[in-house]
C-alpha cells in the first residue's frame, strides 16, 4: 500500500503522523510511505531519516495526496485541506466530527473514507487510540490550569502547591476518565484539594480504590453538585467525553455567574464541542478569553504543545492498526476487526457510526 504523511496544518500543531521509526518498520513490511518535505523538522525527524528508513519525501501536499492510498496523520483535516481528498482514499487520525458539525459535513461530501483513532475500541471498550492524547492533555489541563491562575494571566492570583500553613487550592474535576484521571493525579501531587465529579458511581468508587481519601472529595454529579463545586473552585477541569458524540455541556453560562473572578476552566472536551456551555475553540496562539469574569482555555489540540512526546506515544498504539490496514486492505482489515471497524465514521459520503450519525443528524 502506497502510505502518505502529510505535514499537519493546525495552529501550532507539529505532531507527525508516522515517526522514522514507523516507516522502517512499514516500509520493510513492502508498503511504500510518502512524507511531504519538512513535515516532521519542527521535533527533530529530518527529511533525511526518513530517506533512510525507506520513505520518499514529497514536496508539496497536493502530490502526496494524490499519490497516496492512506492518508496517517493526527488531526481532523481543515477546509483548506478537503480538496485533497477523495472516495478511493482512506483517512487514518483523529477525526472529532460532532465537535463541529458544520466542517464534518463538508468532510463527509468528499466521499473519504476516514477511520477515526478517537473510536477505535477494544476488548475491554476503552479507546487505545485516544488514551495516549487523553494521557497528556490530563495532564497538560492542570499545568496550563495552574499558569492561568496567576494574576498577569487574569487568574486569582494563587499557586497551587505545597506551602506550610495555608489552606490546599481547591481543583474540581468532571469526568473521571483517562484525561480526568490524569488530572486527579497532578492535582493531589501538587497538594490541591480534589473534587471529583462523574455520573458513574462505579468510576468513583474504583478512583476512592486508587487515590484514597485524603484530600479528595468524590461527588455523584449533578447540576446542584457541579455548581456548588465550581463555586468552590480555583481551577475546574472538564474531561467529558461519549464516544462519537458531542460532549454534554455540564456547565451552563448561567452558573458561571455564582463563580469567582479569576477562576480558571479548562475544557479538554472542546475537541468535541465542549462540556461548557460557554466554551468555543481556542488556539495555543491565543489559548484563553474570559466570560463572566472566568479564564477560558479551551485549545482543541492540547497534546501539540509537546508534540514529540504525543507523536511518540501515539505511534506506539497506531503503528499495529496502520501495519493491518496496509498488509490486508482496508476492506478487508475493517471486517476482521470489529474494533476498528469502531473507528470508521464515515464512507462515500455515508456516516457509518452510530453515535456520529445521532450528532450530525441536524446538518
């Protein structure tokens, strides 16, 4: 199979869809890998290591679309984009179609065939294709929380850490899975006082089973639970995520009114249109505005501000769907594998999952 890497076009996105490493190991395998020049120079994968691990460096995006059967890359493509594409080509990476219902139609009409990681399941129904990035941008939220909590960022001016005599900062986070979970854990080793809320009574018990009581409050969430959490609030992180869908909005506008100034909410769903009402998308260019007196960071590809760590990592999951896509085709790959056949969204101008299709149905 004729495989292409494209250089990624977000805003400040310098994530490669395949690392030297991976074209080796797909190239030795007799499939023949196009990376457009200079894709990956901004983390250290020159032109010429992927020459020698077997690749061939295209100039110009357009010919490496239209050379290529695969298409591997990490992010949703953008409008300027859709013109490359076409229904005898397939389209392997994060796709997040209901976070915005209006560029996913247009995507859709170009006939692709595109396999979104962010679907892709497993025996045991986690995402291994989304955990990585879920991994980082856990983390990465209570970082770039506790920056814009400082006073010349338009935070309350406070520090989240270790300091004798004072009081913990309080962290509330909602949503208890892979990106929550990671934020939970940054949260307690800098000495916050954790407010974990989720719909799962299952998921919080298993968190008490891992983090203990110490410092951290388990909270069945509700309306009168999220906003009586957030009022007590320093930094509110939401990690909300449904598979395919469209993330719920668990905060409305109106309950930022009874919030304090200067608390920072960062949305690590707004990939998939927010779980706040008030968010809209951001870049890491300009990561936050301010609504009701509160600090918005809502940057909808968080894991590219450390791009070789999040290109390393997603390549050790993708690599072995890539392998099976490119050794037995695509069709063919789909049927064996019901859990990437999870992945596919959308085909000759057809949604294929379900939990997409429930999301678009509007347009």
């Amino acid at each position: 199979m004729i495989i292409g890497v494209p250089a990624e076009v977000k805003n400040n996105e310098n994530r490669i869809g395949l690392t030297p490493y991976s074209v080796k190991y797909l190239s030795t395998s007799g499939h023949e890998i196009l990376v457009e020049k200079d894709a990956g120079k901004n983390i250290g994968y020159f032109d010429d290591q992927y020459i020698q691990a077997g690749a061939k460096i295209i100039n110009t995006a357009s010919d490496l679309y239209k050379s290529s059967e695969m298409i591997v890359k990490v992010k949703e493509p953008i409008p300027d984009e859709y013109c490359y594409l076409r229904n005898d080509l397939t389209l392997f990476t994060y796709l997040h179609l209901a976070g915005d219902p209006e560029n996913a139609k247009k995507l859709i009409d170009t006939g692709v065939t595109g396999i979104a990681y962010e679907t892709v399941t497993s025996e045991d129904g986690s995402m291994p294709l989304l955990a990585p990035m879920s991994t980082i941008a856990g983390q990465l939220a209570f970082v770039v929380g506790s920056y814009h909590l400082l006073k010349q960022n338009k935070g309350k001016g406070v520090m989240i850490g270790k300091m004798e005599d004072i009081e913990p900062r309080v962290v509330t986070v909602i949503g208890a899975g892979v990106a929550g979970t990671q934020s939970i854990a940054k949260a307690l080793d800098n000495n916050a006082f954790v407010k974990v809320l989720d719909t799962s009574q299952s998921k919080l018990q298993k968190l008490e089973e891992s983090f203990g009581s110490k410092n951290i409050e388990y909270i069945f969430s509700t309306n009168d639970s999220v906003q009586s959490s957030i009022n007590d609030s320093d930094l509110v992180i939401g990690s909300v995520y449904v598979v395919g869908k469209e993330a719920p909005k668990v905060v409305t506008k109106d309950m930022l009114i009874s919030m304090n100034p200067g608390t920072v909410m960062v949305d690590v769903s707004i990939d998939q249109g927010g779980c706040f009402e008030s968010s809209r998308p951001t870049t890491h260019d300009s990561p936050t505005f301010i609504q009701n007196d509160i600090v918005h960071y809502c940057v909808t590809n968080m894991p590219g501000a450390v791009p070789l760590t999040a290109t390393e990592a997603l390549n050790k999951v993708t690599l072995p769907y890539i392998q099976d896509l490119a050794n037995k085709g695509v069709d063919i790959a789909l049927s064996e594998d019901e859990h990437l056949r999870n992945g596919l969204n959308i085909k000759d101008g057809n949604i294929m999952h379900q939990g997409v299709k429930e999301s678009l149905e509007k347009i």
